[in-house]
C-alpha cells in the first residue's frame, strides 16, 4: 500500500509539473499574438500589458525549474519519466525566451507609432506570429497526448516561418530603397520580424523536445533551415 502511495504521489508531480509548462505555454502563445494585435491597432496599452505579464511567464519558468529539480532529487526518476522531466526543463527555457521576444517587440511598440506604416508589414508579421504560436500549440499539444507525429509536424513547419521571414526582408528592403524615409520604419519591422524568426527556432525546440520525450531520442535529420538573409548583404541607396 505504502509503495502504490509512493508511486501515485510521482505521478501527481510529473502531472503537476506538465499542466505548469502548458499554462506558461498559454500565457507565451497569448503574449505572441496580443503584441502583435497591438502592433496592428497601434494600441500601446496592450503592448505594456504584454511587459507585465512577462514577469509571469518568468516567475513560470523559475518555478518548473525549481520543481523539476526538486523532482530530480527527491524521486530519481528514470527512463521515460526522466525524459518527461529533462524535457520539461527544456521547454520551460525556450518558452522562456519566446516570451522575452514578445516583450522586446512590445518595447519597440511606442517607436513605431513616430513613423509611418509600411503596407502590408504588420499583417506578414502576424501572419508570421501565427505560425509559430500553431507551432507552440501543436509541439506542447504533442506532449501531453505523445503524439510524436504532431510534433514533427509542428518541427518541419519552421521552414513555413523561415520563408515567410525572407520574403518580408526582401519585401523591407525594397522599400528602404526606393525611399530612404522608409529606412527607420523598416528597421523597426526588420528587428520585429527576426524576434518571430528566433520565436520559430525556439517552437521548434520545444517540438524536438516533445519528440525526445516521447521516443528516447532526438531526431537524427537537421532541420531545414529557410533563412537566407545572412548571404543577402542589403545594397542600400545614396542619401
């Protein structure tokens, strides 16, 4: 009887600390798309919202590490419950820093209502946003129905973000060079849309953690990787 209270005690922690990282995971796929609604609105409130509430998500954090260490020590899992708990760790960081992306767009909020917007840049930028909140939802999704297919779905979509990346830098500097007006608006949407860009890698992440959890090992294929903006050096015009 005393070993059956043991074991169900274990599996209300490693429960316990699972239903911690999916909440924190709502309050990150949250902060993702109100500061990118803001950013479309031009509503600075929303966007100071998004700054306090990623103490939330850091407190979050801090207390998955704390428990999942706790766990560590007290109950030495092993095998699949120590995959779940090294897992969740992981996870917890990489959401961690979609949710630090979040906030430094937010920052740079009040910046852009001095300038003047670029057609159809806030709406890529969501549409960017999008992606990779559908890429935290599936990868997270994945962990708590070990559904290792979804998660290498939500792995591959990356690319999806990658591309869209791309087309929004080309699409930027097209417009910083048919006016240099432009360049301190496109700067601005330039730095917004690399923070998405990371946002993917870190929603991939989460989705390669989901797959190690589930199957004992990461995937053995690298990613494919879509951005090419490093070996495009922007030309820019005389001022």
């Amino acid at each position: 009887m005393a070993s059956q209270h043991i074991v169900s005690s274990f599996d209300q922690d490693l429960e316990g600390v699972q239903m911690r990282l999916m909440r924190m995971g709502s309050l990150v796929e949250d902060a993702i798309t109100t500061v990118l609604h803001a950013l479309d609105s031009r509503d600075l409130e929303q966007s100071a919202q998004v700054i306090r509430n990623d103490r939330a998500i850091d407190q979050m954090d801090m207390d998955i590490k704390e428990e999942t260490a706790r766990i560590l020590a007290v109950r030495a899992p092993a095998a699949r419950d120590l995959r779940l708990v090294l897992s969740v760790m992981a996870m917890s960081t990489h959401l961690e820093r979609c949710g630090d992306y979040a906030k430094n767009i937010a920052k740079r909020h009040s910046a852009m209502l001095e300038t003047g917007p670029i057609e159809n840049s806030v709406r890529a930028l969501r549409r960017m946003g999008g992606m990779v909140v559908s890429m935290l939802s599936d990868g997270l999704e994945a962990t708590i129905k070990k559904d290792a297919s979804l998660a290498e779905q939500a792995r591959l979509r990356d690319l999806e973000v990658d591309e869209a990346y791309n087309a929004l830098f080309r699409s930027l500097l097209t417009y910083m060079m048919e006016n240099p007006r432009n360049i301190t608006t496109c700067m601005h949407l330039h730095f917004i849309a690399k923070n998405i860009e990371r946002m993917g890698d870190h929603a991939t992440s989460v989705a390669e953690q989901a797959i190690y959890q589930i199957n004992g090992a990461l995937p053995d294929e690298d990613r494919p990787k879509g951005d090419t903006t490093s070996f495009m050096p922007p030309e820019m015009p005389d001022a």
